[in-house]
C-alpha cells in the first residue's frame, strides 16, 4: 500500500468545535510553530475497529470512543494495525445492524506516510479535500491522523513565508522574536547581497569611460535595473508558488523555462517602447546629439534584459532545488545579481560601440 492509493471519500466534516475536542497531539520535535514532517502533525488514531466487527458493535464502541474526541470515519485494520480501509458514517447509519464491517469498508483509502516531508504531504493532498488524513508508517501500520485544517493551515505558513524568505527572512522569524535573534537571522543574508552586488558595480565600473563622456547613461541605469529585477521577480514568484502547490511536474521544467522566455521579449518589447520614447524625449530636451540612436539603445538593452531575467527567475530556484538548496531563501539573490549585471552590462557595452 503506497500513499497514492486513493478512495473515493464524501467530505463529512465534524461539528465546528471538532478542531477543540481532538485528543491531545503526540510528542512533536522543534520549534512548537513549525512543523517538518507529518509524524510531527499528527495525533493519535481514534476509531480504530477490526474488519469482523458488525456496525452494532460498532457504533456501542462509538459511543464511547466519542468523548475523547470527533470521529469522522472509522479506520479498518487488522490484528497488526495495518490500515485495510475505512468506513464513512453514513453508510452506517444506512447498514444493518448486523452487517460487518468489511462488507461496508473502502479499502485502500489514501494515507500519507508518518516520514513525508510537510511540503510533500500538501502536494499529495491538494486535490483531496478530506476533513481527516490517516497516517501510516512505510508498512501501511496506522500510526495517527492528521485533520485537513491543521494541514491546510501549515501550507498558508509555508506560502506567506515565502516573501520573506525571498529577502533573508527565516519562516520561524514572527513580530515576536527578540531583536538579537531577528539580527543573527537577518544579517547573514545582507552580508552576501552586498558582495553579490560588488559583481554588478564592477561592470558599472568597467564602462567607467562611457559614463564620463555619456553622462545621460547614468540616468537610466536604474530604469533598466529595476525593470529587469520585476521582470525576474515575476517568473521567480509563478516558478516558486508551482513549487510549494505541487503544479511543477517533471519534464514541464522546459516548457516554463520557454514561457517565461518569451513573456519576458513580449514584455521587453513594450517596456522598451516606452522607455526608449522617454529617453529619446530627455536626450532632446538634453541637447544630445544623437537622441534617436540613444532610444534604440535603451529599446534593445530592455528587451534582452527583460528576456535574460525571465529566464533566470525561472531557471534559479530549478537549480538551486536541484543542488539541495532552499530556492525561496537563495534564489532572490541570485536574480538580483543577475539582472543588474545583465542590464547594465548590455546598456553600456551596446552604448560604448554605436556612441564612442
């Protein structure tokens, strides 16, 4: 039995105050706020029967079963507590008495695995939308249940830490946390934007000549820096969140990559319209002597710019997730260096060989 075995289950929520009445979780590690696997989640199984007991016996056990907590279905297992399926109280309440319970059980119902990785356990459920999850350990032994809110709710955490974590600010960091933690949390990141970013001055500073007999170039340096970085920001975020909700299957990697491509030419294009009306309008106002040239230049190097950061704010967190690492937290400033250096680098190179 595999957690992608599925049964077809009506969704039969509990009372409102089932979340209040559940019985007590079991012993979880870490922090009390986040959780990194479903064994830390879950609480213990209740109404737990033997598959040769009829709904009688059933529902007499019920009745006692109930005050140490809601019971949504009953779970099914044989004499090793392995899960063989369950039953949904409505077929029950329509069973005779002495019907038994194998004859009225779903078998094979879905479960999620005690070791699963948190995140992989939400991609797993996503499309389920069952008000109670079994989990079970490699060999299909029922070890507890996990109630969908509480699944759900650690899948918002984990989707409203992911801003945060795009600029060196750790999930577990709340408005709460002392100062010297928030600082040990945040610094570290800061340390390593400021060298990434030496790399994109040091290609300001290559065209240093450029600059002096161009000064007008500085002025839309930043245009085309922050351009590029939302360009990026754009593909980074759709990548991230098809991460976190399952929606990245493999072998669609491609497709996203070529997506993102061509959003971002699509969207050069038009940005560059504009930002090369506007620095063919300043150039005039300027005095320059070639301000047509000088809007073909910014035109260009906003296309390429905007296509080489979409790219990239796809291609980042694929290989960063690849090499083992966090894409959320790294990936932010990876693309950040990457556009500026990408943006300028094109700007001022193109500038220096149609203008000098």
């Amino acid at each position: 039995m595999s957690a992608e075995q599925v049964a077809t289950l009506p969704s039969v929520e509990g009372p409102a105050d089932a979340k209040t009445s559940d019985p007590p979780p079991v012993a979880r590690s870490g922090d009390s706020e986040s959780y990194n696997s479903v064994g830390e989640l879950m609480s213990p199984p209740i109404g737990v029967f033997r598959s040769e007991m009829t709904v009688a016996e059933t529902v007499e056990e019920l009745r006692e079963q109930t005050r140490a907590g809601v019971i949504t279905y009953c779970y099914i297992t044989d004499e090793g507590g392995k899960l063989e399926g369950l039953v949904v109280m409505r077929d029950m309440l329509l069973a005779e008495p002495d019907t038994r319970l194998e004859a009225i059980m779903l078998r094979n119902p879905f479960w999620l695995d005690v070791d699963m990785p948190l995140d992989d356990a939400l991609k797993a459920a996503l499309s389920k939308h069952f008000p109670v999850y079994p989990v079970c350990d490699a060999g299909g032994v029922l070890k507890g249940l996990v109630r969908g809110d509480e699944l759900f709710a650690e899948q918002a955490i984990e989707i409203s830490a992911q801003a945060g974590k795009m600029v060196g600010v750790e999930k577990e960091e709340r408005l709460s946390t002392p100062l010297k933690r928030s600082l040990i949390l945040r610094h570290p990141w800061l340390q390593i934007n400021l060298l990434t970013a030496f790399i994109a001055a040091g290609v300001v500073g290559i065209f240093e000549s450029t600059l002096d007999q161009l000064v007008i170039l500085a002025v839309f340096l930043p245009v085309l820096a922050g351009q590029s970085g939302n360009t990026g920001c754009q593909a980074l975020a759709v990548t991230l969140r098809g991460m976190t909700l399952g929606d990245l299957q493999p072998g669609s990697q491609r497709a996203l990559v070529a997506k993102e491509g061509f959003l971002g030419l699509c969207n050069g294009v038009l940005v560059g319209i504009t930002a090369g009306l506007g620095m063919f309008v300043y150039a005039t106002m300027q005095n320059q002597a070639e301000p047509l040239l000088l809007a073909g230049v910014v035109m260009f190097a906003m296309v390429v710019s905007c296509i080489s950061s979409g790219l990239a704010g796809a291609l980042i967190p694929l290989v960063l997730k690849r090499l083992g690492a966090d894409p959320a937290t790294a990936s932010s400033i990876f693309l950040t260096t990457a556009s500026d250096v990408v943006s300028m680098g094109v700007f001022l190179s193109v500038s220096t060989m149609l203008l000098l």
